[in-house]
C-alpha cells in the first residue's frame, strides 16, 4: 500500500486534491446555503431493525429493496443470458429472415431510451402476460398457504410476485438485446478456419455451432457478459419507475416519508457501489485465475 501512494505523481495528488475540495465545497453548501439537518443516526434504523413485539431483528425498507434488486438483478440476468444467447446466433444465421428480425430487435432495444422501452415492455407485454397466465391470483394463493416459506425465500412476498415477474421480464427483454450483440461478436470472433475444419469430418451447421463455435465463443465472451451483469445490476434502478418495489423504489419512499433526502440516497448509492465494485473485483481476479490458467 505504501510503495503505491509513494508512486503516485503531483498531478495524482492535485486531481485528488481537487476532487476532496469539490466535495468539500458541496458539504458546505448543504450546510451553509440549505441549512439541511442531518439525521445519520436514523439510517440504520430503516436497514435492520429489532420487533420489540416479536424479539428478533427484521429486514427493513432500505435492505428489503436491496434484497429484491439482488433477487430481480439475478433472474433477469439467467433470463437475459438466455434470451441473448438465442438473438446473437440468429445473428449469424443462414437464414436471412431469422437475421433480419434478431438484427430489428436489437436495434430497436439498443437505439431507444431504456425508459420507454421499459414502459412499452411493462404495458404491452409484462402486464397482459401475468393477467394471461393468471398470476396474480396463483400468487396471492400461495401467499395465504402454510408452505410458502421456500416461496417467499426465492422470491419474497408473494403477495408481490406479480410486480417482481414483471421487473424481471422487463430488465431481462431490455438487457438480452446488449447480451445479444456480445455472443454475436464473440460467434463471429471463431476463425474461419475452425468453421471450415467442422465441415470437412461432415459436421453439420447445428453441430459446427453447437461443438465447435459455441464452446469457443462463450470463452470470450465471459468478461464481456460479467460487465453487463454489472450493468444490469445498475440498469434494475429503472424499473422503480413500474412501481417494481426494489432498492430505489424503496428509497423514494423513505424520502417521502422521512424527508432524509441525502443521508437516504447517499446510503442507497454505497449500497449499489459496494455490490458493483465488489463484483468487479471478483470477476477481474476470477478473469486473471483464468488465464493464468490458460
């Protein structure tokens, strides 16, 4: 640690210099200017709290939106992956139609603001598929069994499933379009040569693809896929705009309840940073493991 501050050069310690004062100049403001009352102390309180009725301690607003982003964060992740695997090979399909309209959706996705397309998903797609499948009614069923404890630990109260399928469907359709042009790149990275080696000892299309152009592609395509997991996890912020109750959500509430505008966003933004740097870390060691390895 001290063989890396003793490397840091003047200007290092000027833009560092600059970035303590600019944030030096807004606390003053804050408490100059706005004359804001601070009220940190109450904070963890709406993190975790103890029931003096029940004796134990329990989730409150702002880990309950936590836990929920994590849960939305991980199903429209599995769910993108899958989607995107799918629309990245009907890019490279044969069959000019098929990429046409993997081509279309991508760029329609990639090329419009994430907010209508998350309002065009949540309105004509998510909301008419759950009232389709009945899932309202199922949820609230297994809300009022005795079983639903398994439920609700895969997906919280059930009594909000619904909302919860909705933010994955959502997230998972917007971000499957971004995981989509990665396979694409990391299928057309294959050398040709591998592709042509499949033909010759009579491997179909399907089996070139599946044995020897996939297994390849994937490889590649792993930090790339890691980073966009990380993004979605930051993109999942959107969906509060559907009433989807994760951490922003909650967060909004908290203010409009409380009033602790920056003690509530301040706590919210380490709580978004220390789960996206924490996994850039891991996936940055696990990509160095990896290829150590190689």
């Amino acid at each position: 640690m001290l063989s890396k501050i003793r490397k840091l050069h003047w200007l290092d310690w000027l833009v560092l210099a600059l970035v303590l004062g600019f944030f030096g100049y807004v606390w003053w403001k804050i408490e100059g200017s706005l004359n804001y009352n601070w009220r940190w102390e109450r904070i963890p309180n709406y993190i975790i709290r103890y029931h003096t009725v029940r004796e134990e301690w329990f989730a409150n607003v702002l880990l309950q939106g936590l836990i929920a982003t994590i849960r939305i964060s991980i199903y429209a992740s599995i769910l993108a992956l899958i989607l995107g695997t799918i629309l990245g090979v009907a890019r490279c399909s044969a069959n000019l139609t098929v990429r046409m309209l993997a081509r279309t959706y991508l760029e329609f996705l990639r090329n419009i603001p994430p907010v209508v397309v998350i309002f065009i998903f949540f309105f004509f797609l998510s909301q008419q598929l759950i009232t389709a499948l009945n899932i309202e009614s199922w949820a609230r069923e297994i809300a009022r069994s005795e079983n639903r404890a398994v439920w609700e630990f895969f997906f919280g109260d059930m009594r909000r499933f619904p909302s919860l399928i909705s933010g994955v469907i959502v997230l998972a359709l917007f971000e499957s379009a971004f995981v989509g042009e990665i396979v694409r790149a990391g299928i057309q990275s294959v050398p040709r040569g591998q592709r042509e080696g499949a033909r010759s000892i009579g491997m179909n299309r399907r089996q070139e693809m599946r044995y020897i152009v996939l297994p390849q592609a994937l490889k590649k395509v792993v930090p790339p896929l890691a980073n966009q997991f990380i993004t979605l996890i930051k993109d999942s912020a959107i969906i509060s705009l559907i009433s989807v109750q994760e951490l922003t959500f909650k967060t909004v509430e908290l203010v409009a309840s409380t009033r602790m505008i920056f003690e509530a966003w301040i706590t919210t933004a380490v709580f978004y940073f220390v789960i996206c740097f924490g996994l850039s870390m891991l996936f940055r060691k696990l990509e160095i493991d990896g290829a150590k390895r190689g």
